[in-house]
C-alpha cells in the first residue's frame, strides 16, 4: 500500500559528529567559537550545519548530506557548509514546503558555546528564514564528546507547505 502523500507537515532529524584535533578553527553555525582546535573534517566540518542539512534532507525525503555532498568530491574539500545548508534549501523550497522552525543541541565539552550563541541562531535564522533555537550541552564526561575528543550535533526541523503565491 502506498502511503498517503500529506504535504501540511514534516519533520525531519539531523545528527553530526566530529573528531577535534589540535590547530585552525571551530566553525558552529557559521560562527567561529574557537582558535586552536578543529574538526576533523573534508568540508569545513561545521556540525550544526551538517545535522541542519540532514534534517532538512530528512523532511522532504532526500537521503542526507553523504549522498548530495560526498567527502569523495573534491569540489567540497574546506567548503564553507552554509553552501549546504543553501542547497537543501532550495530543494525545501522545490518541494512546495517552508521551514517552520530549527532546533539545535550541540554536544560538546569545549569551547563554552554560550557567548556565541545568539550569533549561531542568527546566522542560522537568516538561512532557514524561520525561528531557531540553539542548546548547548556537555556529554557529562561520557565517550569521544564527553573527553574533549569530538563534538557533536543534533537537529530537528519542522516543515510546512509553503503558502501559494
């Protein structure tokens, strides 16, 4: 049987991890946090933008950010993942739907993220043109995120039909 197409609401869920190591820059939602430490990453392994990405690719039923952007590309060898983000916009917008809203939990030991993060949902706000919520949070000392070794994020956006012009 085949499912009934309902185009009114979707929600989709992103999730990113990266491994830090030592040297260049953090980059959260557009935002540099950090000096010093790094994702280990081909793009320039933003992981709010990368699980933003995948929840929006998740919503409209468009497989995740590996499939459209693949590390195997040298084309997004140090992209900026707000390219990323643009892209599964327009395909957002190309399947009739609007973002309703975003919201973010990052998992990380270091840096503190507060400071930066009114700058991370305004940089994200302006992409998706929707409200946006960023929370921070420790992995309270557990595995690759909780030692300071990796960070991580997870996303979970909601989509509605957009309204006809």
């Amino acid at each position: 049987m085949k499912p009934q197409e309902d185009n009114t609401l979707r929600i989709g869920h992103g999730y990113d991890i990266h491994r830090l190591q030592e040297g260049g820059k953090l980059i959260l939602a557009g935002v540099e946090v950090a000096q010093g430490v790094s994702p280990v990453a081909h793009s320039d392994g933003d992981v709010v933008f990368h699980a933003v990405v995948d929840a929006l690719l998740g919503a409209i039923g468009k497989g995740d950010i590996g499939e459209q952007f693949p590390n195997t590309d040298p084309r997004w060898k140090h992209a900026p993942s707000r390219l990323f983000v643009e892209a599964a916009m327009q395909q957002v917008k190309a399947a009739g739907m609007r973002v309703v809203n975003v919201d973010v939990t990052i998992l990380a030991e270091r840096p503190k993220l507060k400071p930066f993060k009114r700058q991370m949902i305004d940089a994200l706000s302006s992409l998706v043109a929707a409200r946006v919520n960023v929370k921070a949070g420790t992995n309270e000392g557990c595995d690759a995120v909780g030692s300071g070794q990796a960070i991580a994020a997870h996303a979970v956006v909601l989509l509605a039909a957009a309204e006809r012009a």
